[in-house]
C-alpha cells in the first residue's frame, strides 16, 4: 500500500514527460534522457522503475512500450488515455492532500469538486471519448445486441451520453436504428465532433438540456443511462419515471452504474474512487440495487441485473422492460 503512490506517480510522471512516445521502437535511456532533457543516470533509474511496473520492456538495456502502453498511452491515437487519467486526479486530490483535515473539520464550503462548469465538462468530453472508445463502448454494444428486442430497434435515447461513443457503437450495430444523445448543452455541442469523425449525422441527432428537469422526447424503444444517473441520485425515482414515460409499450430501459456492496465498504477500486466526493459532502455514490429497485417503483418489468467488468470496476448492469 505505501508503494501504490509511487507507482502512480512514476506512471504520470512519465505521462507529464511524455515518455511513451519516444518508446514505440527500442531506445536505450541516453537516448530518452536527451529527448527528454532529463538528468541521464536519474532518467535510467526512472525507466527501469517503469519496466519494473511492466509499463516498459528492456532487452539488452534498450526500453520499449508494452503492448499495452503503446495503445493507451503514446499520444496521438484515438485510443490515448494518458490524458483521462491525468484528468482524473483532481478527483482524489482532496483524499491525498487533506485528508486529515477533511476527517477531523469535516467539508468547508470550498471543499467542492468542481465537475459541473462548462470548461471542466468541455475537457472532459474529450478525454471520456478516448476511454469510451477503448473498450467499454464495444462492451456495451455487444450486451445490448444480446438483447432479444435488438432487431426490432427503430429509436434510442443516449442519456447523460457525454460524447457519444457508446451510442453511436450500438447504433452502428443496428441496420436501420436511430439514436439521440442528451446531455447538458455544450456537452452535447461538444459531441458533434464524434458523430461527425465516425460520419453519423444521418442516424444521431443531439438534444441539449437537463433530463431532470427538462423533456426528454419519446417514443424510444431502448434508453441507456451509462453513469449518468448518480448526478440526479436524490430524484432518482422521477427521473426514472420520465424515462419509463418516454418508451414505448415493450421499450427496454438499460442501466449501467457503480454498485457498492458489503454496507458501502467494497468493491475495493469503486470505494477508494468514491471517497473524496464523500468526504466533502457530495455523496453520488450507488449501493447495489439502488437503480434497480427504484425502476420496480416506477413500474418497470422482467428486470435482469447482471456485472459489467469495466475498467472503473465491476458495474451493475440492470435491465428493465416497459
């Protein structure tokens, strides 16, 4: 545990400095010291620091990405995460830096995680298209084409669908389904960029606005809330209702959100992640069948909960038809 910090900070130490981009063919470390500019011995140090958390290979004192690096982390491809995950940090700094403060005083006024501008959204969008497009929207895609109603699909609602990548993967799925993404305005601006980079204007439509508060359309056939639906956590049942309003008779209702199990202590990776949102007051966080049984409430039928394995941690994926 005391060197789970180390790691992290050799692995966005090496995102700051870009490191991975020198490495798609083999480099010996003087060669990285001198791209990077750093101190030669020191920068050798770092590199087998990092070959030691298998996110280098040496051979013959040479350094080259892993499989795995040279995906997700050489800048430039549509799969570069290096920024989502230096993106995520704000989200811990409160545990790491204040934590003893936040225990003993409890949260202050300032003490807020600013997740709702428009600058920290518009950010984000860009760094969530990278990670959705990098797994977890294939996943998706091939759990609702599992779906014995899929055939029939005309219409979708992408709900809280922030770029969307994972509806538009279902929708190409589909010979003749169309979708419409909803979320906060420029957030649903933003994802112009993406419907237009994989040339899906004809087939997905952006809606702008808050889907707690505003309409949402109808006449949908499939409405997919992907973690979207912990932002409206104490309103969860009429938001819930309006999506059941929104589908047609036999529509299906699809859920994807955080679970937490054993009173709120685990899966271990969602509970560390959740922990400064709570210290501070904002409580978002989902224990297992909070979703699913205020989709009971509201009426939903034939529900089938199952685990979707994201990166994130394990997900509780439920399904209800209307």
């Amino acid at each position: 545990m005391l060197l789970a910090s180390i790691k992290s900070k050799l692995l966005l130490t090496a995102i700051d400095l870009k490191v991975f981009n020198y490495l798609s063919e083999p480099e010996s470390a003087s060669a990285v010291a001198k791209a990077i500019r750093g101190h030669p011995h020191n920068t050798e140090v770092f590199l087998d620091g990092l070959t030691a958390c298998d996110l280098l290979k040496k051979r013959n004192s040479l350094y080259q990405n892993t499989t795995i690096t040279q995906t997700f982390l050489v800048e430039g491809s549509s799969t570069y995460l290096g920024e989502f995950f230096v993106n995520q940090m704000p989200w811990y700094k409160p545990v790491l830096d204040s934590l003893s403060t936040l225990i003993m005083k409890g949260p202050s006024s300032q003490s807020q995680i600013d997740g709702e501008s428009e600058h920290v959204c518009a950010q984000w969008v860009g760094t969530q298209a990278n990670y959705e497009r990098s797994g977890i929207a294939q996943s998706v895609a091939e759990i609702i084409q599992e779906l014995p109603e899929f055939p029939s699909f005309q219409r979708m609602l992408d709900l809280g669908g922030g770029p969307g990548i994972i509806g538009m993967a279902i929708v190409a799925a589909h010979p003749t389904m169309r979708g419409v993404l909803f979320d906060r305005p420029f957030v649903a601006k933003a994802a112009e960029t993406y419907i237009r980079e994989y040339d899906m204007q004809e087939r997905i439509e952006v809606m702008g606005g808050d889907f707690k508060s505003e309409s949402i359309g109808e006449g949908y056939d499939l409405v997919l809330a992907s973690a979207s639906l912990n932002f409206v956590k104490p309103a969860i049942d009429s938001v819930l209702k309006k999506i059941y309003d929104a589908l047609n008779s036999g529509g299906v209702f699809v859920s994807i959100a955080d679970g937490l199990t054993n009173e709120g202590t685990k899966p271990e990776i969602m509970k560390i992640g959740w922990l400064s949102m709570q210290l501070m007051g904002q409580d978002m966080a989902f224990e297992r069948g909070f979703v699913a049984n205020s989709m009971r409430r509201v009426g939903f039928k034939s529900l089938d909960a199952r685990t979707l394995d994201a990166p994130m941690g394990p997900m509780d994926l439920d399904i209800g038809r209307k």
